[in-house]
C-alpha cells in the first residue's frame, strides 16, 4: 500500500478534528485512552486502516501496533473477513432473535477449551467481565470479589478500584461516582503475589464469590504471571469454594490460540473474551461449564441480557478471524515476528544506551523504560515515564503507531511484514539515538 493511496487530508487536519471533536465529544474522544493525555500532543484521527497500516486524515501512514486494542490479529481490512461481513451484511444488520451464526462461534469456543460447555455473548469485554462477576456472585451466594492492582477488567464499578490502563495512566485508578457501599466488597491483592491473595482468603475465605484476574497482566503494561502465580490463585479457590475467573479479553487467541490458559494449563471456572473473537466488532463472551453457566437467565435466576448480543455481523467477523488464525503455524509465525521486533528495540535501545526492555508472548508484546523487564506492578510504576512520552512522540512522528501511554500492551499483527519491523527498528534507533543527545 502506498502512502497516497488512502490520503484524505492536509496538514494541520489531526487538530482541527481534535478541536471540532472538543466541542461535542467528552475530551474530543469515545475512550478516555484516546484523548493522549498520557502522553500529551494530538490524537491521530484515523480515516481508513489496511493490512499493517492505519492512515490519519493528514494522509499519514503509520505501522499499528495498536490494532484497535487487541482484536485486529490478522491485520486492517483482511479480504477474507471483510467477504463474510459483507455477506453478513446482506442478510440484515440486527435480528434481536437468534442466528445460527451464534451457535458456530459458541460451538467453537467449546471445541477449544475442555471446561467450556456453554457460551454467552455480550457486546464488550466490560459486558463480559461484569456479567460473570454477577454470576459468580449468584451461583456462591457470595458478595465479596478479589481483583488485582493494576489489572483493568473494563469499567463494570466494581471493578473500577485500583484498576490499570486508561484508569491507571490518568492516575485515577480508583474511579469517582463509584459507591463506597459497593466497593467494599471488592478486595485488591498484588499479581504475582500469592502472599496478598492468601491473606485476604485467612481474613475472609468463605465470603469470597471470585477472583479476577487477568491471567497475563496487560494493562499495567504486559507482566506475564511468575511460575506457581495461577496454580497458587486456582488452588485457593478451590480450597475456599471461590470462582477463578480469567479475564482473558486480551489474552485469549493472541498469546496462544488457547490464551493464557493453553500456555499456563490453569483451568478457570469462568472465562471473559472479547476483541479477537470480534474480529473487530463489538463482542465479548462469559464462558464455562453448564453447571455454573446454566446459573444465567433464561434458565436460572442471575439475569443478563442485550439487545445486541450475538449481533450477525459481529459474530461473521469473529468466525471469520477464528478461521484464520486456525490456520497451522499461525501463532509460531506471530510470535517469531514479534521475537524479531522485541530484540532489535532491545539492541537499538542498548546502542544508545537507554535503559530500556521488551517481551512478548504471542502476538501481545510489552516496552518498558526499565533496563530489565518487570514482574509487578511497583515495578512497572518505576518506569521513566517522561522519556516514555518523548519517545512515543518520537516513534510516532517516524510513522510508528504505538498506544499512547507507558502502562499499555502493545500488539502485533500477522500483516506485519518482515520490512515493516524493519522499518520499525529503524525509526526505534533514530528515537533512541535522539533521547541521549
Ligand atoms: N482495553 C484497552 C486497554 N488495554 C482499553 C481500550 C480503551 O479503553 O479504549
């Protein structure tokens, strides 16, 4: 694709929309985390996205690394996925009745994940998480819930304390407008921290309904679980009869095609997806056995609904990234690209002599403004956030579209060519290089 091809503006274009949007969106945006304020200067208007590229409304390229926050696996635009939402199209936009399209991607779901029996589809990860709290909450009869610093489960209020990415680069990890009378049913543990989990369940094991947790943190920037992390978290929910919910929005089909849970052979009792099951539309998914599923309206008595649950062109789009990435060797190509991508920061990085680190697991991939990669969330909070900022500006200005913020994930896309992260390293070294002079 050529710069020109999807040029749709002029200079000056990002802030003019920027501006026009002020005066009738909340901060110009639709999602706190886009309004840049984590790392200041103007949010990109995005007019069009192909493949490995998003292209602004100054007509600037960019190699995305943001691909919408996740769910863009197989790149901007695929053809394949774009034919079956158009025939998806065809057939009307929203039955408020079932489609059989639904029943596919739940039967899907189950095929790959031994424990799930039954599927319910809501429109977002926050849908997601939020339903199975209550149904965690309702199938325990059990009030409390157990959530981790810095872990962000999307923005149901009970999950708004101490919460990481938008909340936590703002630094109001802890929400306004959310009830004290609510949250204190909401207990806060350290990931990778067994000890703090362990001591909330010797205080008050047999009022907890679940812990949530994402299984690899990505939203105080990416912080894998230590070895004996997610046993230890399985183990004493089994023992106190508590609910281990994996939020795995993020994770699920993008560090493997199983999630966290295929890598780390820790079964939850409930598990929240989201973004790649959408392929880009709005969807997430509360997923288990049926003898907690069945705990859920029209069945049992813990109700959940939505008007566009299960929507036919979101589940076309979702079936359709699920074809693709079931093709043999997917992942292993991902993940080889990212490996590449990771060490030549790495090296571009320890040239200039910026302290500075980089993982991935998968498709999902951490930067860090830490000479060695963190395994907590006081760790990543040491990050030299300012150079983050000048950083970012600087990448971004060479084309290279990054979440804005130091506490994000970044995420990789199988459209990503072998030149384009060559590309990437490149404008990395340039940046580097820039930040020490
Ligand atoms: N789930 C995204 C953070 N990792 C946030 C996307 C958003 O808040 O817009």
């Amino acid at each position: 694709m050529t710069d020109s091809t999807l040029a749709t503006g002029s200079a000056g274009a990002n802030l003019r929309e920027f501006e026009r949007a002020g005066k009738v969106l909340v901060g110009g945006v639709n999602s706190a985390v886009r309004a840049f304020r984590a790392v200041g200067g103007t949010p990109r208007f995005i007019a069009s996205a192909q493949g490995a590229y998003l292209v602004d409304v100054e007509g600037r390229r960019y190699i995305d690394y943001l691909g919408s926050w996740g769910p863009m696996i197989v790149g901007q635009s695929h053809p394949y996925v774009l034919d079956k939402v158009r025939e998806a199209v065809g057939r009307g936009l929203s039955y408020g009745a079932p489609n059989v399209m639904e029943t596919e991607l739940a039967e899907r779901l189950c095929a790959l994940f031994p424990q799930v029996e039954r599927v319910r589809f809501v429109s977002s990860g926050t849908e997601a998480t939020m339903s199975a709290l209550r149904l965690a909450r309702g199938f325990t009869g059990r009030d409390r819930i157990l959530k981790f610093e810095g872990c962000y489960h999307g923005t149901a209020d009970s999950l708004l304390v101490k919460a990481g990415s938008g909340a936590l680069a703002f630094g109001t990890p802890s929400s306004a407008g959310v009830p004290a009378d609510l949250v204190k049913h909401t207990l806060v543990a350290q990931f990778n921290d067994l000890a703090s989990v362990r001591a909330h369940f010797d205080g008050a094991g047999d009022q907890i309904a679940c812990v949530i947790v994402e299984p690899m943190a990505g939203n105080m920037n990416l912080i894998p679980p230590v070895p004996g992390f997610l046993e230890g978290l399985r183990e004493l929910c089994t023992r106190h009869g508590a609910l281990l919910i994996f939020d795995e929005v993020m994770t699920g089909f993008r560090v493997a095609h199983g999630g966290a849970q295929e890598i780390s052979g820790v079964v939850p009792d409930l598990s929240a997806f989201g973004k790649v099951i959408g392929g880009g539309m709005p969807v997430g998914a509360i997923a288990g056995p049926a003898s907690i599923m069945d705990m859920m309206a029209p069945l049992g008595p813990v109700y959940q609904a939505g008007t566009l649950s299960g929507n036919p062109i979101a589940m076309a789009a979702g079936l359709a990234t699920l074809d693709l990435i079931a093709e043999p060797g997917f992942y292993d190509k991902l993940g080889a690209g990212c490996a590449r991508l990771i060490a030549g920061l790495e090296q571009a990085a320890a040239a200039a002599g910026v302290p500075f680190s980089a993982r991935h697991v998968g498709g999902l991939a951490g930067m860090y403004m830490l000479a060695s990669p963190p395994d907590s969330y006081a760790q990543v909070m040491r990050q030299d956030v300012e150079r983050f900022k000048r950083f970012y500006h600087l990448m971004l200005d060479g084309g290279i579209y990054l979440p804005p913020s130091p506490v994000e994930a970044f995420f990789f896309s199988s459209a990503i060519s072998d030149a384009d992260i060559d590309e990437t390293i490149a404008v990395a070294r340039r940046a580097f290089q820039t930040l020490m002079a």
